[in-house]
C-alpha cells in the first residue's frame, strides 16, 4: 500500500514537470534547470511552500498584488457586440432616420420625379392637335383691270389620319411607364445602398472596439514580458516581440478609426448630407440576418426585377412605333378655306364682283415613299428588344447566382463563427483563466488564448457584414449605387446597367476577402 502511495505521488510530480516544460517550450521563455532526479528513487511528496515556489519559477506565475498577473485579480473578459452604442455620448442614429433622410436628401429621387414629370408633358404633347393656319392673301393689288385685284383671307387646318395622334400618345405612354419603373427602381437602389452603407459603418464601428481590446491585450502581454524580463525568466527579445506586436495592434486599430470614418462619409453622401457628423449608429448586426430560398430568390430578380420590367416595356415601346410607322404612309388631309374681294368691274353694270369664296383639299399621294424603310426598322427593333429580355434575364440570372454564392459562403462561415468556433476559443479561454487562478497556467497563454478569441471576433464581423451586404444586395434586386443617375426613358440601349449588379469588391469585406475560402 505504501509503495502504490510513493508511485503516484512520482506520477504527480512527474505531470507537473511535464506540463512546465510544454509551457517553456510554447513560448521560448528561459527557466532554472531541474533540479536532477538521484538514481530511481521516488520523490517525497512536494511540501505545499514547495509547489508554490515551483509555480513561482514557471514564467507567468509571479504573484503581484493589484497587477493582472496576479491570480487572484484576473476574470475572463470575452468580447461582445454593442459597447460603442453603450458609451455614446450622443443620440445613436437609426436606419429608419437615415432612410428618411436620403428620401428627402437624395438628388437622384428628384431626378428620377423630374423626369417622369417630364414624360408625362411629353406624352400630353404627342397627342395634340395641329393648329389651323389663318392668314391674308392678295392678288393684283396694285389695280390695274382688276380696279384693287383681289385681297382677303383663309385659314388652313391639317386633319391627322389613321389614328397617328393616338399611336404617337400609344409611344410616349410607354415611356412614361419607363419612367415610373426608373423611379420606383431608383428608389430601391438609394434604399438599398442606404441600407448597405449602414451595415459597413455598423460592422467597422463593431471592428474598432474590438480591435481597440486587442491593442489592449498586447500592451498588457507587453507589460507581462517586462516583468519577466525583470525576474529573469525572459530576454529583450521577447520583450521587443511583445512590444512589435502591440504597436502593430495600435496601428491597426488607428487604421480602423480611419475606416469607420470613411465608411460614415460615404453614407453621408448617399444620405445627400455630406456635412453630417460622425455619429454612433444603432443596431445588431446578429439580428434578422437575411435568409433566403435560393432558388426562389434568383428567379425573383429575373422575372421581377426592374431592369427585366423595362426591358418588357421596351419591347412594347418598340411595338408602338412599328403601329405608327405603318400608319405614317396613309396621307393626312390638308384644308384650306377662305373669302376673297374681287374689285374687278363686272361687264355691263359697272360694279365690283364683290366677294368670292374659295376651299381647298390636298393629299400627298404615298406613290415613292410609303415609310417602308422606317417600318423595316421598327420590325428589327422589336426583334432586338425581344432579345434583349431574354440577355436582360440570363445576365440577372449569372450575376444573382454570383451573389447568391457570395451570400451563402459568407453566411455557412458566419454560422460555423456563432455556433462553432467561436464558444469552443472562448471555453478554451475560460478553462485556462481558471487554470491560472489554480497557478496551472501561465498569464501569457491567458493572453494568447484571449487575443486569439478576439482576433476571431473580429473575423465573425466581417463575416456578419457580407451576409448583410450581399443579402441586401439580393434583397434589392442588385441595385446597390445609390448616386447612380435613372436613366432617361429614351436610353432604352441599356435597360440594365453595370452599376445594377454590385461586384465582389463592393460587398465582401477585406477582412474576409483576404482570408482563404475554405
């Protein structure tokens, strides 16, 4: 019984050696050589000064009163979500305040309202009616015979044919349509950009807290390695390692205000308020993250989406003008009217012949041109438009699967994050928080532990702001660039324009762009 009890008293102080040596060799700190074991006999069992004068010698365990390092002042600080919003020194700016200000704000809302204003006069004015011509005329009238020739007046009225006023004001109806669908698609695009634009200043806002811990955390690892340089039991250059790798932390922490800063201009552009100050804005970047059924999602953008509306309607336009060219070759009529006095002495009863009335019928006989080249045309620019649905829905359907792999990569990404790597680094550190407070762990591994919960903390915002860009952008049909001009309702070349379609560099965020995909 005795010598099982010397066994594994051997066996416990062998695991103790065991673990200082792993921990020596994790951080290339220098420590005091064991003292050499005599021959095979077991250890006596270590007195409780002893073990503590043992963990005294591991780097880390020096006990500091009121100093971190001290066990019994340090508890885990995980990161989270929220402190900027929670320290605001002002109001938090909402979505819902930002929408409404770039509804009133956004030159391109106006834009796109003019310009439907503006389709409307000009479909009013399509449709009008010739004016009548009045006028004087005269003949001989100097005298001679003729005793004042003949002096009076007509008037001349065009009469429209076939239908064509109708058929012009059929055109310009469809532009008017253009328009309303140019307005109601500029409208998703500046809400759709507003509301991308408010994510990246969310996440960069979520990023600088966090990167502000992480300069926090290596400037305490720094301090750490000063003290053990101080015992002894680590050298300047571990010292300069920890000091490098806090101010690379400053660095990138001062980078990330300069980020925040340009991503609040840029929504204070879309917004259409440039001189808005900088502000904490409010919301959750974990909440109501967009969800979507991939197959339904794509074929909403490429049977719904604007860009494919006016593609539709263009094709009628083009319909339209084919009706009123082939109406163009039947003639209008052309009608003239009027009175005349005759001063010319009628023979016998020594008078003037007094008044005359005249009228006047005119057609232009369609013998060379009846229109046919312009009805040719017309024939071809509906085939055109016709194909240019199809290319229109074909393009949607690349671009928004592109997207929808944007979206679903960074959301399988963001759910592994939450629901995976995240709560196993943050139980790793907790265990060795615990471990330290038990003076089995060193305070650099505690801090290692905790940079690397925080280095993946920032990662899991990045993340969170691709699943909302590129959601969004899905959500909104790929219309992202909220200073985009509407177009003209005559610019039917280009019913879907680059900028409709956001590309990678527009959505992903370079702290996950520049990680490898798995």
């Amino acid at each position: 019984m005795q010598k099982g009890t010397i066994v594994m008293k051997s066996l416990r102080v062998a695991s103790a050696m065991l673990f200082t040596g792993m921990t020596l060799a994790s951080y290339g700190m220098a420590q005091q050589p064991l003292q050499q074991q005599q021959g095979n006999q077991p250890q006596k069992p270590a007195q409780k000064p002893a073990q503590k004068d043992k963990m005294q010698g591991m780097p880390g365990m020096q006990e500091h009163a009121g100093h971190p390092m001290n066990p019994r002042t340090v508890k885990p600080e995980f990161p989270r979500m929220g402190k900027a919003q929670e320290q605001a020194k002002g109001p938090l700016m909402s979505l819902a305040s930002l929408q409404q200000a770039a509804a009133e704000g956004n030159p391109t809302l106006r834009q796109a309202e003019a310009e439907l204003r503006a389709a409307k006069a000009r479909q009013q004015q399509s449709g009008l009616y010739p004016n009548p011509t009045v006028g004087y005329t005269g003949d001989e009238i100097r005298g001679g015979s003729m005793g004042g020739g003949k002096q009076g007046f007509f008037i001349s009225q065009p009469v429209v044919t076939a239908g064509k006023l109708a058929k012009n004001r059929k055109i310009f109806g469809e532009e008017v349509r253009l328009s309303e669908i140019e307005a109601e698609e500029q409208k998703i695009r500046v809400e759709s950009a507003v509301r991308i634009a408010f994510y990246r200043v969310l996440a960069a806002q979520e990023m600088l807290e966090a990167k502000r811990d992480l300069a926090r955390i290596a400037e305490d690892n720094t301090e750490t390695e000063r003290r053990l340089m101080n015992t002894g039991q680590a050298d300047e250059s571990e010292v300069l390692q920890a000091e490098v790798e806090a101010r690379r932390m400053q660095v990138g922490a001062r980078m990330q205000e300069s980020a925040l800063r340009q991503e609040w201009r840029a929504l204070a552009a879309i917004v259409g308020k440039p001189e808005m100050p900088l502000q904490t804005v409010e919301g959750n970047l974990e909440t109501e993250l967009p969800q979507f059924n991939e197959e339904q999602v794509v074929e909403t953008i490429a049977k719904e989406s604007p860009a494919v509306r006016i593609a539709s309607v263009t094709t009628s336009r083009a319909q339209a003008v084919l009706g009123r060219a082939k109406a163009e070759p039947v003639p209008d009529l052309q009608l003239r009217a009027g009175a005349v006095y005759s001063g010319e002495q009628l023979a016998g009863i020594n008078r003037p012949t007094g008044w005359e009335e005249l009228a006047e019928v005119g057609v232009t006989l369609p013998i060379w041109n009846r229109n046919q080249g312009n009805i040719a045309a017309a024939r071809q620019d509906i085939d055109r438009a016709q194909k240019e649905e199809k290319r229109v829905e074909l393009m949607l359907r690349n671009r928004a699967a592109f997207m929808l792999d944007q979206y679903a990569s960074a959301r399988i990404m963001a759910d592994e994050y939450r629901d995976g790597i995240l709560p196993r680094a943050g139980k790793a550190y907790a265990l060795l928080v615990d471990k330290y407070g038990k003076m089995l762990a060193s305070y650099p591994v505690v801090l290692n532990s905790q940079k690397t919960l925080y280095e993946l903390q920032i990662e899991y915002i990045a993340t969170l702001q691709n699943v909302w860009t590129t959601g969004i952008a899905l959500q909104g049909y790929l219309l992202t660039d909220g200073l985009e001009a509407p177009a003209r309702p005559s610019d039917v070349d280009r019913p879907l324009r680059e900028t409709n379609v956001p590309m990678p560099e527009r959505t992903m965020s370079p702290e996950v762009g520049s990680m490898r995909r798995p």
